[in-house]
C-alpha cells in the first residue's frame, strides 16, 4: 500500500514530492509504514490521513482509544499475525469479525485473517500511531504464536509414554478436529507460506515439541507448542492428508492442497515418519505460483545460458543436470521442458514424486511397489513415439543403460544425478558400468549447480573486503587488487533480519567438446577432467559465485557455504 499511498497523497496535494521522498528514505531506516512515518515526522496529521484513507476506499474509520476491545475478541487473532499484518480485532457481529487495520486495501492480509480465524473480515481504518499503541498495550510479548492456543494450559507438561499405544483412536480423531488444534495447524501452514517456506518440519523430543522453517535453503525454528499437542497435531494433518491416524508405526506419505483466497492454490506434499518420541512430520511447500520457469532469471550468466539452450535444442543426446538435494535441479529441468514445450514435440517425464503439473507435458509418477521405477517408464516412453524425455534421476545401471540408448537412437534425454560436480557425473555413469564410448557418443552436457541466498535488496549495504579472501577463494591476484569492498544484508523487516531474501543458483556448465571426450575413453580421472574443461572457458561453481559476489547478489559467507568440497 505504501507506494499506493504516496502516489495518491502527492496526487491530492496532501504532501508534496519532497515531503514524500523524505518520509520514504526515513522509512527505509525505520522500518514503520510511511503512514506512521508521514505523521511522526509531522507531514500530515493523523486523523486527516485516516479520515482521507476511509473516505478513498469506502471504508468507516475507527478512533481504537475510544473502544473497549475484550479479552476474548483479542484472543480471536494470534499475536504474532496481529502484529505482522498490523490489525485489531475489534468486535464480532454474528459470522464476522470487525478489525481495525491500517491498510484495508490489503486483500491478503484479509483473506489471511479468514483463513485463520474462521470468519468473514469486515476493516475499518485506524491510524497507525494507534495500531501500533494497541499492540504494545494489549499484546504480550511471551509466547510467540500463542493466542490460537489459549485454551490449553502447559504449565505440568509430563514425559508422554512414548509408545502411545494406550491412547484411544477416537480420542485422536476427536482432539484433532477441536478448534484450537485446528486453528493451530491452519497458523503453522499459513505462516509458513507467507514466510517464503519451502518446508516444514514438526519434530517431537522427548520433553518438547518443535517447529522449524525452511526458508531459503535454511533451517530456522518457529515456535515450541505444548508438548501434549503432538498426538492431536499429527492426527489433523493425517486426516488433512487423507493417512490412517491409527497407523503410527510405519511411515506414511500424503498430499493436501490448500486453497488460499479465491485463486492461490497450495500443495504440501506430507512426510511422516515414526521416530522414538513420536512422529516427525516434515511438509514440502509446493507453491506453483513461486516456480521460475523463466531460463534468463534462474542465474545463468548469459554465455552458459547460450550454450545450455544450444544443448537443450539438440535433437538427441541427453543432458544431466547434477547437485545435491535441494539444490534447484527440478527447477532447471522444468525451465527446461517449459522451452521445449512445443505443439510438434511429445515429451514424456518420469518423476519421483511429480512437484508440479506442466500442461502440454505427460508426466508419470513413479511407484517402486508395483514396479513402476524409472527404468520401466522410460521403457514404455520408448513405445510412445517421443521427441523427449525425462528422467527423473538415473540411481542404477539400468536406467543409465536405458537412457543412453534412447539418446543414441533419435531422442533428447534429460535426467538427474547426485554428484558434487559435473566432471564427476562422467566418472559415476563409468562406475554404474556405461562404456566410455557410449558415455562420449550420448551425452552433450552436464551441469553442476547449487543454491545461494541472495543479499535483501532492502538492508543492503557496501562492506570492505581484503584482497586475501578473494585470493584464496580463487580469484587471480591482479582481480582481486581492483575489488576494496563487497556487499552484505544488515537485516531488515524484509528479510526477517536474516541479510538474505530469495536465492540464486551457481551454475557450472561442462560440454563435451572432442578433447573431453578423448580424455574419457582414455580413462581421464574427475580431477584431470575438471582441470580441462576449466582450461577450455568452464566455470567451476567457485567462480560462479565469485561473479555473484563481485556483482553484489550474494555474500562471501555464503558462497563459501554452498561450494564448501569445490
């Protein structure tokens, strides 16, 4: 709204150009909304400006030292999204909840405050001297997640038997469709996507229970609730998932799909596991809307962008794309097929499991218990007249024989492989028993990548770096005399006070010029490999990143974290 905001004020003569180029450079200092800031630095009275944003959106306005607000309509919104989407809950009227809120343009932090409560929202504007008032008064600042479980009292919270085995299945299932369980769990997910979360882990321990965010590529802990909650926790997910609440003693995968709004759709692909004090529940956020299909944006710098695509748009071959888990390699090969996704091309993928639907694309999921495994798919891809195909990863000698062959006769292979590099993807398909002739004739190119955190654009800031560092990171000496600073998140609102917002990938981009291909069959090792490739203008991903770094897109700490064995 803030941008919204300024535009229109200027607009009316409410302030002037330069009053709002102030109060915009004062707010990136602070952190409040340019509101708040406009009347703290006496721009604009307070009451003009709420009175002028109600009567802009049709909106009533509402003075929050006039209203007696109760404890229990308090309780009906949890403090920490109270404070983050910067609203009161001010009173209930049948099936809607009234609440002050600075912004009631915002439509997600509606559709939020419905999910999470249950009822219709109906705003009213407060200035944000008051919300922010209210918050300090009324809000403690002990719990952080709290006020969805203010039904529960965890003060004599006991060791639990750890087997379980005595509690009632009806029990569960009762306890798990109660409000506040609901209202929990709803909260966990919901943050979760607002966060930027690519997963979510609920861990129980013996004494305590857990929760922790991924959020961009690193673990961070959200809250501790009650530790007598963990049977009741897990059980709502289990029915959210569709998974046998009784079974508690093996492993169970599900899927739900949440609807946020009235068009955002959400999966969380579920994963629980039984573990000595209960079951760890790990959900992966598949959020489509949040998928970069967009080649030029993934962190390609443009001359391996060029030689990536001139492999992709080969007619046959196969191009492996490697890394660890969780390194953006689906997200490579997706960008891929979303390229090569034309009306005269039949492209068939096996995966393991299917993240997200790519329309114009026949994608099978693979199912190990029936026999469904990568090698039979891609077995019958080959009896389905197809251009390209893929792979999800190649694990055995016999996918890896599979798809060499179709890469010999006609067709464009792509796949996965776990390696640290790409010189050392060529030395796994010899180890899986692929002659190195074959191994020559079939593949194009390989590509090694990882993921980084990118600098908060908003906390940004220069920081002087020594010539040793960049030296030992593997810069040229004379290059890294020209560099005196680099750049660093100081931590803001934006970026949780991390220094980081999204990620980047680091690419290293190998082809198999005739050179290469010589050192293969000669038996070359992973070391002699990479040495001539990098000789022949290959960047290793140490390099890659030392380009980021230079460019201000990522920090030195984090480049030494994601190419630590480079």
């Amino acid at each position: 709204m803030d941008d919204r905001l300024g535009d229109i004020l200027v607009r009316k003569s409410l302030i002037s150009e330069v009053e709002l180029n102030k109060a915009r450079h004062e707010q990136k200092k602070t952190g409040k909304r340019l509101g708040y800031t406009l009347s703290k630095m006496g721009m604009l009275d307070e009451e003009n400006l709420t009175s002028f944003i109600a009567n802009h959106y049709g909106v009533p306005s509402i003075n929050l030292n006039e209203e007696e607000v109760t404890p229990e309509i308090i309780k009906l919104v949890p403090e920490n999204i109270a404070k983050r989407l910067r609203v009161i809950p001010v009173k209930r009227a049948g099936s809607s909840l009234i609440v002050a809120m600075a912004d009631p343009s915002d439509i997600y932090a509606i559709d939020e405050l419905k999910f999470v409560t249950g009822y219709n929202i109906e705003p009213m504007v407060a200035s944000d001297a008051a919300i922010e008032d209210f918050l300090e008064k009324h809000y403690s600042e002990t719990i952080e997640f709290d006020e969805t479980m203010f039904d529960f009292d965890d003060e004599e919270v006991e060791f639990d038997d750890m087997s379980d085995e005595g509690q009632n299945i009806l029990d569960l299932e009762k306890a798990s469709e109660e409000a506040p369980v609901i209202k929990l769990v709803n909260f966990i997910l919901l943050s979760a996507i607002k966060k930027g979360a690519s997963d979510i882990h609920i861990e129980p321990y013996e004494k305590f229970l857990r929760v922790r965010y991924r959020i961009d590529g690193v673990l961070h802990e959200e809250m501790k609730p009650p530790h007598k909650m963990k049977n009741a926790i897990t059980s709502r997910i289990k029915i959210m998932s569709n998974l046998d609440i009784a079974e508690r003693r093996l492993p169970q995968d599900g899927r739900i799909k949440l609807k946020v709004g009235k068009s955002k759709e959400i999966d969380f692909r579920v994963s629980i596991l039984p573990t000595l004090f209960g079951e760890k529940i790990v959900m992966r956020i598949l959020d489509k809307s949040n998928l970069q299909l967009d080649m030029t944006k993934l962190g390609f710098e443009q001359q391996y962008l060029d030689i990536f695509k001139n492999a992709i748009h080969k007619p046959f071959g196969m191009i492996l794309v490697t890394g660890p888990t969780g390194s953006g390699k689906t997200t490579t090969l997706y960008s891929a097929l979303t390229e090569l996704n034309q009306i005269d091309k039949n492209i068939s993928t096996a995966e393991d499991p299917v993240e997200f639907n790519l329309p114009g694309i026949n994608q099978v999921q693979i199912k190990d218990g029936i026999g469904l495994d990568f090698a039979a798919s891609l077995r019958s891809f080959l009896r389905q007249d197809p251009d390209i195909v893929m792979v999800g990863e190649i694990r055995d000698f016999e996918t890896a024989e599979i798809a060499v062959k179709a890469a010999l006769t006609g067709h464009l292979v792509l796949s996965t492989l776990h390696t640290n590099d790409a010189p050392a993807t060529i030395n796994r398909l010899l180890n899986m028993g692929i002659e190195p002739f074959l191994v020559t004739a079939s593949v194009n190119l390989v590509l090694a990548q990882r993921l980084c955190r990118k600098i908060c654009t908003e906390c940004k800031a220069e920081v002087p770096i020594e010539q040793e560092v960049l030296v030992k990171m593997g810069l040229k000496p004379e290059n890294a005399q020209k560099i005196d600073h680099v750049y660093k998140g100081k931590g803001c609102n934006y970026c949780n006070d991390s220094g980081y917002k999204g990620r980047v990938a680091l690419y290293e981009v190998m082809w198999l010029y005739d050179d290469i291909k010589e050192m293969i069959i000669q038996g070359a090792s992973s070391a002699e490999l990479k040495s001539a490739a990098i000789k022949n203008g290959m960047k290793s991903l140490r390099m890659s990143g030392l380009t980021k770094i230079i460019n201000g897109v990522t920090t030195v700490a984090e480049v030494q974290r994601v190419t630590a064995g480079d």
